[in-house]
C-alpha cells in the first residue's frame, strides 16, 4: 500500500527536526509560519527563537507588534509576521488562548491557507487532510502523470482528490511529513535516482520516459522593477544621529523602519544624480547639507518586484532647519533595537 510504503521509507530516511517532536499546535503553526517561503535551515533558527521569545500563544499575543517584526528581522515576507501577531491575539484574547482544533477554524486564522490547514490539522491533531507543497506536487503529477499546472487552486483541489485516496486515515501526520520529505530528499526536481526509488514500478512518469517534464510550472509572473533612491542623513553634533522613517499602512514592509526615501518610475541618469538628489534633499530638508556621495547601489529581489536601490550618503553640521513629518532623528545606537528592512540591514552592514 502506498502510504505503508512511504511511512517505512520515512521512518529510515526522514529528517529530524525541531517541530517534528511535538504537538503542541502553536509550535507547530509558529514553524509552519516560518518556513513558508525559507528555507530549513534558516528557518530552524528562527524557529528557535520564537519559542524561547515567545513561549506560548499568550506571549506573543502580549508583545508589541514592533517587538515581534524585530524577532523575525532577516526572514522577508513581514506580512507573515504581522498575520502572526494578529492571529495570536485573536487566539489569546477571544478565544481564551485555545487554538482552534477543526480544520475550518485553523483555516480561518489570519495567513493560514490550505497548506498550513493541513499541517497544522494533522500534525496536532491526527486529522486526515493532505499537505500539498511542492514538492508534494512534484511527486505527484510524477507519479500519476498529471499535466495540470501547479500553483493554482484549481490544481490544488485536483492533487487534493488524489492525496485524499492515498492519505493513512490512521497516521496523517506522519503521512504527511513522509510524502514532504520523499518529495524533497528522493523524487527532486532534477536528478533523481529513480532507479532506485520505492516506487519505480508504479510511477508513470519514470515508466513513459517524462520525469524532468514533470510538473508543469504555472506561466512566469512578468517581475516589474522599481527604483529607490535612499538617503542616509547623518550628523554628529550634538551626538551621530542618522533620520529614518516608518512604513506606512497597506505596505509589505508595513511597520518597518528604513532610511528616507525617494521612489522614481525610471532611473536616474548618473550625470544629474547628485544634482537631482540635492534637490530633493533640500526640499525635504530646508538646506543642503554638508557633503553628498554616492553610496552603494543594492539589488532586492521579491517574487514580483526586483528593486534597484541607489543609497546616497548626506552630511550635515547639526540638525538641518526642517525635516519631513514621517521623519525621526535617533542616536545610531539607538537603531539597533528597532525593526528595520532586510535592505536597509544589508546597506548598514556593507557601510
Ligand atoms: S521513480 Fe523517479 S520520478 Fe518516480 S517517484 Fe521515484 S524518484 Fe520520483
């Protein structure tokens, strides 16, 4: 029987980790909630600091929503964190610190989707709904030869139908985590030993000579770039203070702090850079500062947005005559406990 099979395999080869030793539904959706998006390694780390941060679901609740974006700090995708801290105050505070425990209910938490339904639901509490990440694809349109692109939830409810047959109504969760990590350490994307895979004699695509065709990628999203241009604003007098400003509402990296923007639709020329960005600089600031250079330039990539960032290093003697309403004047040593961009982290860390 197929899930025999791949529970044996998986009791042999499967991998250790952290959040498969429990139950505890929090821990749980704090890992699944993690590793959307990163990978198991620096996941794991992160894992490790939300549980000793946060112990329960109470702590997390109880943190500002500042406090929690620094912890995540480094992993992208703040949204998730955001949704996490939302999640768990409505977990806290309306449902009495109870995690919901049927399928529907974990569903309807904030930033939980079918996948993480699925693992959350089997994983804590032994309920038989298939887990489809991609590598689950993977196996799958493999094993049964199925051409329907992935990615979509029209193809999700159809690998859904198929998981459904094969799932263990006995052992979901470990169902779920043996089919993850056959998808992973053994059916991968190129190379596969097939040869020497469990389930040679039954996989379509091996038999028919197609498995590298398999699955089939939903069509490339067009990546749009954007232009930023990032002004690091310091002075010394009376202390070093460097300006930054907080993402707004309705942003990704909404509740962040970063330098001071000014966002173009196409670059600017090098030979006008600095005259242009003087321009801006004195507008937002009431006088030109001391010294203006030019700083590195970064590149950022997200999953539809590639962003250009061109850092420009201004001078001043003291605290300029003005400076915009969003805009704060901290001691640099003050930064460092504040939530900041994984782009602007990077720049500081380049200086
Ligand atoms: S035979 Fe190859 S393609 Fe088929 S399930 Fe095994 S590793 Fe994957």
């Amino acid at each position: 029987m197929f899930s025999d099979k791949i529970i044996n395999w998986y009791t042999e080869n499967g991998r250790q980790l952290p959040w498969r030793d429990t139950d505890n539904p929090y821990y749980i959706w704090l890992s699944e909630i993690i590793l959307q998006q990163t990978r198991i390694e620096q996941g794991r780390s992160y894992y490790e600091r939300f549980v000793k941060e946060y112990p329960t679901v109470s702590h997390l609740a109880e943190a500002s929503e500042e406090q929690v974006l620094k912890s995540w700090q480094g992993l992208g995708y703040y949204s998730r964190a955001r949704n996490l801290h939302a999640a768990a105050r409505h977990i806290a505070f309306d449902l009495d610190g109870m995690f919901p425990s049927t399928y529907e209910d974990i569903l309807s938490l904030k930033g939980v989707g079918r996948y993480t339904a699925a693992a959350i639901a089997s994983f804590a509490f032994g309920l038989p709904y298939p887990v489809i990440d991609g590598n689950v694809y993977r196996l799958i349109a493999r094993l049964y030869r199925i051409y329907t692109p992935v990615g979509t939830s029209q193809a999700y409810n159809k690998f859904e139908q198929v998981l459904m047959q094969l799932i263990d109504r006995e052992r979901p969760g470990i169902f779920n985590q043996a089919i993850m990590d056959f998808g992973s350490m053994q059916c991968k994307p190129l190379g596969c030993d097939c040869t020497n895979c469990i389930f040679r004699q039954e996989c379509l695509a091996y038999r028919d000579g197609v498995v590298e065709e398999l699955p089939i990628r939903p069509q490339s999203v067009k990546v749009k770039e954007r232009y930023f241009y990032y002004f690091d604003i310091r002075w010394n007098v009376p202390r070093p203070t460097i300006v930054v400003q907080q993402r707004g509402e309705g942003d990704i990296w909404q509740g962040l702090y970063e330098l001071p923007l000014y966002e173009v639709e196409r670059p600017i020329g090098d030979s006008v850079l600095l005259e242009r960005l003087g321009e801006v600089l004195r507008t937002w600031m009431g006088e030109a500062p001391r010294n203006l250079t030019v700083g590195p330039c970064l590149t950022h990539k997200l999953t539809h947005r590639t962003i250009k960032a061109q850092f420009v290093q201004a001078f001043f003697d003291c605290k300029p005559t003005k400076m915009l309403e969003k805009m704060r004047a901290l001691e640099l040593s003050e930064l460092k406990s504040l939530p900041i961009s994984r782009l602007i982290d990077r720049y500081l860390s380049e200086l």
